[in-house]
C-alpha cells in the first residue's frame, strides 16, 4: 500500500512541476508574464496598442455567435427556442476558435514588428460567415413560415451593420 501511494504521490508530483515549468516558460515568452506591462516602458506601451487593435477582431468573432439580434422579434415556441439555445452553443465555441486565430494574428505580428496581416483576417471573417450561415440555416429550418421573413431580414440588417463596424477598424493601407 505505501508504494502504491508513493507512486500516486510521484506522478501528481511530476504534473505539478511539469505545470509550473511549462507556465513559467510561457511568462518567460511572453515578456515575463503577469508584470510585463507594470514596468511602463516603451515596449509596453506598443503591446498594449496591439491588445487595443485586436480587440475588435476578436469582439467581432466573440460577437457572431450571439442568434440575439437575428432573432429580434421573431416568435419562436418553447421547444424550438430550447433547439436554437442548443445549436447557438454548440456554435459557439467555433466562433471562440475564430476569435483566438485573430488574437494569434496580431500577436504575431507584434512578434515580428510588422502590421497584422489583413487578409489573413479577412479570411477569418469569411469563415466566420460561412459558419454563421451554417447556423443560421438550422434555425431557420426550425422556425414557422410566416416567421422566416423577419428572421432573413433581420441576418441582412446584422450583417450590413456589421460591415459598417469592420470597417472603421480597417488598417488605412487596406
């Protein structure tokens, strides 16, 4: 029994330091971790601009998997509404990928001192819409005919105002 034991005792042991060095590690990559922007110098005045401008990217991601607006006065029934939550979360966390490959893009482009690239975020927002379509396709298959009208009306809407958001945090040269 008391080998059994130490032997738990070992590995629960060589998880906690494995832990603690990879997270000391990642500090260490990141510009020494949890105080890296305390110090107030000048590298860290642009980190903090480059967590400002990815902002909205991953916002506009985080965004897209709300159904809310989409289903602004829309009358949904109990037993559809209960599918809809299910779908909306099964979603999700699709669009959370899609908010963390934006933050990866201007992540790397703070690491190599270049501007985000763009395109590579376009492509993102294209995916992103694919997926969204793709959502808003199975709800739409669970709501009654007479409210599809004002469901498609209201994705149009979203999506032209979505637009006009992008669009101010374009980088000018694009």
């Amino acid at each position: 029994m008391w080998l059994r034991n130490s032997t738990v005792f070992r590995a629960a042991l060589g998880i906690v330091l494995i832990a603690t060095a990879s997270l000391g590690a990642e500090a260490q990559g990141r510009g020494g971790g949890v105080g890296r922007r305390s110090r107030g110098g000048e590298g860290d005045h642009a980190a903090r601009h480059e967590d400002d401008a990815a902002k909205p990217w991953t916002e506009r991601f985080e965004d897209m998997a709300s159904t809310k607006e989409v289903l602004k006065d829309v009358k949904v029934d109990k037993a559809a509404n209960d599918s809809i939550s299910r779908i909306e979360k099964t979603y999700k966390d699709h669009f959370h990928s899609y908010a963390n490959a934006a933050k990866r893009v201007f992540d790397d482009a703070q690491a190599q001192s270049q501007p985000p690239k763009y395109a590579q975020l376009d492509t993102l927002v294209q995916y992103g819409h694919d997926l969204q379509d793709r959502e808003y396709a199975e709800i739409r298959q669970l709501l009654a005919p007479d409210q599809r009208a004002t469901f498609d009306a209201n994705i149009t809407r979203r999506r032209t105002e979505e637009e006009q958001a992008a669009a101010k945090h374009r980088h000018p040269s694009d």
